[in-house]
C-alpha cells in the first residue's frame, strides 16, 4: 500500500507509527513462538519480549483513541487475558486500532486544544486532545527502539544483523510510499 507523501505533522506521525510497528512485525514474523514470546529485562514494566511490547504499543493505540474521543476504553491487550497473539493477529489488531485513531485526525485539527479528562489510578488528568494525540502517536517510536535493542539481544544470525531503520527520514525514503 502506498503511503502518500505529507508535511502535515498529524500524518507524519500517524503514518510513520504504522510503518515503524509493521516493520518490526515484519523482522518478528520471522521468529520462533519462543523467540517471539522471550521475556527480556526491558520494555512494559521490564518484563517484557517483543510479543509483549508490540502487544504494549498496539493496545495503547486503541486505548487512547477511545479516551480522545470520550468513549469507554477498551481493556489493555494482554492484562486481561495472557493470549500469545501472532504476528498476523497484531498486525490485523494495529490496523484497526491505526483507523481508529486516523478518524480522530479532523477533530483534532478543528479543535486541537479541546479537553480530554482521564484517570490513572484514580487519579484524574486533563490534556489538551492535541496533545493527547501527539503522545499516542510518538509513544511506539520509544518502545520501538526497545523492540530493536531486544532483536539485537536475540543474536539470531540473518536477522539482529539486518535490522531496519526507523527514522521519520527512513519512513519517508521507502520506495513503497509513493504510487
């Protein structure tokens, strides 16, 4: 799928965070169920592997697209069942959550500084929608990198020595982008 050339920083980040997440599907596709699942002294609670950090990125996705857009959020992939999900199954759950949040994109550019009141832990939050948005949208590109660091762990011959590169400037240069 080609993925359309943009400046607009709301595109740029919700576009390079679906790219950056496949790309490591992609390389974790590859993987034993074992590998996949391995469980590393890094990533969500540091107790997690590249299943539980994409599960991380993926569920945080759809869970702050349903605060930003005031519905009851989804439970957190993964704390509500110990389902070990396929590269594909990730993929497919990353799509939807993706469109989820590309469907927040006009709101938030009409009124970015709209109110989005939330609670952790009881605790309650405001932030601006805009900011809410930007935070989900840049949240992966950090867990990306653990992803990468894990991968390079493995020290699997083939693939922790071909690892992609994950810059903005990386996204953009990919040959599959422009039709």
């Amino acid at each position: 799928m080609a993925i359309p050339i943009t400046s607009d920083p709301y595109d740029v980040l919700l576009a390079h965070n679906l790219w950056g997440t496949r790309e490591i599907l992609k390389v974790c596709a590859r993987l034993t169920p074992e590998q996949f699942s391995r469980s590393f002294p890094v990533g969500p609670a540091e107790k997690g592997g590249l299943h539980a950090t994409l599960t991380h990125i993926i569920g945080a996705m759809g869970r702050w697209s349903d605060r930003i857009a005031g519905r009851p959020v989804r439970p957190f992939l993964g704390t509500t069942d110990n389902t070990l999900r396929t590269t594909d199954q990730l993929d497919a759950i990353l799509q939807e959550h993706h469109n989820a949040l590309a469907a927040l994109a006009p709101n938030i550019r009409a009124d970015p500084s709209r109110l989005v009141h939330l609670e952790f832990g009881g605790k309650p939050y405001t932030f601006a929608a805009g900011a809410a948005y930007v935070h989900v949208l840049t949240h992966g590109h950090y867990h990306h990198a653990q992803c990468i660091n894990i991968l390079r762990h493995l020290a699997i011959p083939g693939i922790s020595t071909h690892l992609p590169e994950l810059d903005v400037t990386d996204w953009q240069a990919t040959s599959d982008m422009r039709d």
